[in-house]
C-alpha cells in the first residue's frame, strides 16, 4: 500500500506553458479584443497557477474593461499603476510572452488545458480540506460529507465550459419535440397522473420539473401523491421514487395497498378482514410487487443525502439495462416525490428561510440534472385558516418565498368538509375520518409556467386513500354519496 505521507511531495496539476501560450496569444491579437473576449469566457485569474500569470491576465483584464488595446505599453503602464510590474518578472518577461509564436486561433485549446488543470487543484485542495476535518475529527462524520459534497457541486456547476447554443441547433430540438406530440394521440406530453381533469391542465409532469404541492396538515396530500407515484409506475413503467421524511415505509405500504385494491384501511390495520378483502389484497399486493417504487424513509435527511441516493440509484438502474437502452435511456428514474420539503435538514444555521430556499434551490437543479420531475410536498402556514376562503394562495406557503420561485407548478389541495371537521391527522384519517364518506377535493393549480392554472376536483375515498376522477352525475349532483356515483 502507498504511504499517505508519499503523496504530499508530488506536483500539483499545472501547465505553466498553456498559461504563456494564453497570454501570447492575447499579446498576439493586436488588432481586436477578441482573444481576450475568448479567454474570458472560459478562464478566471485565479486558474493560472503562476502568480506573475495571474497579475498579467487582471491586468489585461482591467485594460478591456477600460477599452484601452492590450500591448506592451499600456501593459506596462497597467502593472505600474498595480505596482506589480517587477513582481512579474518586469518588461524581461513581457516581451517573452508577447514574442511567443501561440496564435489565437489554439487560444480556446490552450485555455481548457489551463482550466481543466484550475479544477483538478481546486479537487486537490477541497479533498485536502475535508481529509484535515475528519483527521480532527472535531465536526460530525455527516457535516464533513455534506461541506465535501456540496464544493464538489460547486466545483462542477462552475466549470464554465458550456459553449452557447446556436439557435438553429435548439429548433432542430424544438422540431423533434413537436413532432412527437403531433403524433402523440392526446395533449398529455410528460407522465400521466391518472386523472384527466389535472393532466389536461399540466400537460402531465415532465422532466426537469420541480412540482410543488401545498396543503395544510391532514387535507391528504400524503395519500395523493402515493397514489400518483403507483399510477405513474403502473402505467408509464417507470422507477418512481418515494422520499419519505414523515412516514415510515410500511406506513406508506399499508396506503398503497389500501388505494390500489380498495380496501378499509382499517382493515388492514386491525385485521379484521372479509373474504373479499383477502382477495383484494392479494390482487393489490401482485400488482404492486410488479411496479418499479422505491422507498426511503430516512429521517432528517440533508438534500445532500437524497442527491447521492438518486444518483446512485440512477447508476445502478443504468447497470442493468442493455447499452441500447441506454443510449435511448440515459436518466431512467421517471419520478420523485420528496414528503415532504420542510423536514428535510441543513447545516445552514442562520435561519430557516435561508435553509429552505437552498433545499429549494437544490431541488431544482437535481431535477434538471437526473431529468424527472420532482414532486415536492409542502405545508401551508395557519394564515389560510384566518380568511373566509379558506382556498390556499401562493403567499400561503410556509417559510420561503423562493418554493414559489423555483418551482415550475405549484398546486394546493383543498377540501370543503376539511373545515367542518376538526380533525388532526395525516390524509383524513383518526378523529376526521367518516368511514363511509367519499369527499370531492380540489387540486387548485397557482402557478402552471408550461400551462393554464386552474382547478381540478377529484373524489377521494378516505377509508382507503383512494384518489378517482370525479364522475360526470356526482359533479351534477355533490350531494350525491358514493353509492350514487358510478366512478365508485
């Protein structure tokens, strides 16, 4: 085994001769500022690994920003002003740089040797860091990871190597997506829920989406998105991942298998079965063992945690797939559901705003990366009880204001008997819950960026968590029970 002491005496990642070809070939665009433009554009004083090449590149940068040309003399007079100009190696060395034969035209080349080099010394130097903490040992083994990970991320959100997109190009795109959804046979274009009335105002819910979903305690927003994770899974044969900060996973269980063979949870949580609910949970237990949901009721997770989970799973999910679906395939997980937003924990200890709008943050660009929509859970603040229309509003949304800014769809779940009950528990169950009472419950889209806002009203079942399109005679009819509509 190689000794870790070995490893402090090797060289640094640099190329101190990409870092002069750079330079030279600024120096050589003398007639435009379009070298310099370049180089800008990919690289950043701090990523020569010469300090004298660092001073040089501020400078030129300085010039540009003054519209002065970039050459020997105003070079010179810059570093003067900047009393670097000896500290660089003094005119000796600027007219070694400006004599070099790089040509502008390899200066994009030149500058990726210099960038890529920037990145594997700042990796060096964060690992470096992180391995001082845990020889420490001072701070948790979770807040050492959770600072590793999240300057690893930063480090590969900054690489600035992303090249602008012609415009012809992102139509070319534009093409491909329009065709598909010409012969596409309904206007749903991403994952179905199940329930038309909602799909035909969400298109359905499509990758890179952040989905929010608000609702005061115990209005049953739990049992919704379970029931949309299995319709998902069923009909789009799709992985679906359930993050569960609240609920434990056969707690989760118990309300899949309520919801897909229509059975009285209660039920199930006594015992007391009928013949005919044996049969259905033997029917529902088949189904769902054939469904790709994936559970995880860690509690207290960090945002941090749940990225490397997904990606995880992703590869894994990769590695069991044929290269060809790959290719087709390249980010297999179809859904995520995270119950819900305001349990997850940070190590931002200044407020819980500020914790919340990073986990914000955070799961946005986790949708765009793993492209699936992520479906978020939030809670709504005591506010919405004080008013006599008790329907949420965006404002309504408890602890940041950047949930609403981030999030691509933000829905609110609201029921009419919620407030002639006062029931305390999650989905409508315990003191709340009439068993034989199916209730209407709308799904009050506030923010659509990808279409209309609007509401859809769906039934739900509480003795079984059940979610159904609302049938045509009890939308005629809302007096009408269950027994009196034939979607039941």
């Amino acid at each position: 085994m190689d000794n870790p002491g070995s490893y402090e005496y090797r060289q640094v990642p640099q190329d101190v001769d990409a870092e002069r070809a750079v330079l030279g070939a600024i120096f050589f665009d003398v007639r435009s500022d379009s070298a310099m433009v370049e180089a800008q554009a990919i690289l950043e004083p701090a990523d020569f690994y010469r300090q004298a090449h660092q001073t040089i590149f501020k400078a030129m940068q300085q010039l540009v920003d003054e519209q002065r040309p970039i050459d020997m003399l105003t070079l010179q007079d810059k570093l003067n002003s900047m009393q670097q100009l000896e500290n660089v190696g003094g005119m000796t060395y600027l007219a070694e740089i400006s004599e070099s034969s790089a040509s502008s035209a390899n200066l994009k080349h030149y500058a990726n040797i210099v960038r890529e080099k920037s990145v594997l010394r700042r990796i060096i130097e964060t690992l470096t860091r992180s391995m001082s903490l845990a020889y420490d040992a001072a701070e948790p083994s979770e807040d050492i990871l959770d600072i590793l990970n999240r300057n690893l991320d930063t480090l590969a959100e900054n690489r600035g190597d992303e090249d602008f997109q012609k415009i012809k190009d992102v139509l070319r795109e534009f093409q491909e997506n329009l065709d598909n959804a010409v012969e596409n046979d309904n206007d749903i274009v991403g994952l179905a829920t199940g329930y038309p009335e909602l799909d035909n105002l969400t298109h359905g819910f499509r990758e890179d989406q952040m989905v929010v979903l608000g609702a005061r305690p115990a209005v049953g927003k739990t049992a919704f998105v379970l029931n949309v994770a299995k319709n998902v899974a069923k009909a789009e044969q799709v992985p679906v991942v359930v993050f569960s900060l609240e609920m434990g996973a056969v707690d989760l269980v118990t309300r899949l298998v309520a919801a897909e063979g229509a059975i009285d949870s209660a039920h199930l949580t006594t015992g007391q079965m009928s013949q005919d609910d044996w049969q259905s949970l033997t029917l529902a237990m088949q189904s769902l063992a054939n469904m790709q949901i994936y559970m995880d009721d860690t509690p207290g997770i960090k945002i941090n945690q749940i990225s490397a989970k997904l990606r995880k799973l992703e590869k894994d999910l990769l590695n069991d797939m044929t290269q060809e679906d790959r290719i087709n395939n390249p980010h297999p997980i179809g859904m995520v559901i995270i119950d819900y937003l305001g349990l997850i924990e940070s190590n931002n200890t200044e407020s819980r705003q500020q914790a919340v709008s990073e986990i914000s943050r955070a799961i946005k660009k986790l949708a765009k990366e793993l492209h699936t929509p992520i479906l978020a859970l939030a809670q709504l603040s005591r506010g919405v009880e004080q008013r006599t229309d008790k329907r949420p509003v965006l404002s309504d949304l408890r602890e940041s204001g950047s949930i609403e800014q981030d999030a691509d769809i933000v829905a609110f779940l609201y029921r009419d008997d919620y407030y002639r009950n006062d029931g305390t528990d999650e989905d409508g169950s315990g003191d709340q819950r009439n068993d034989d009472e199916a209730v209407p419950i709308e799904i009050i889209l506030e923010k659509n960026r990808a279409g209309a806002r609007g509401t859809a009203t769906l039934m739900f079942n509480k003795p079984t968590f059940k979610f159904s399109p609302m049938a045509p005679l009890f939308r005629d009819d809302p007096n009408a029970g269950p027994n009196g509509n034939p979607g039941w």
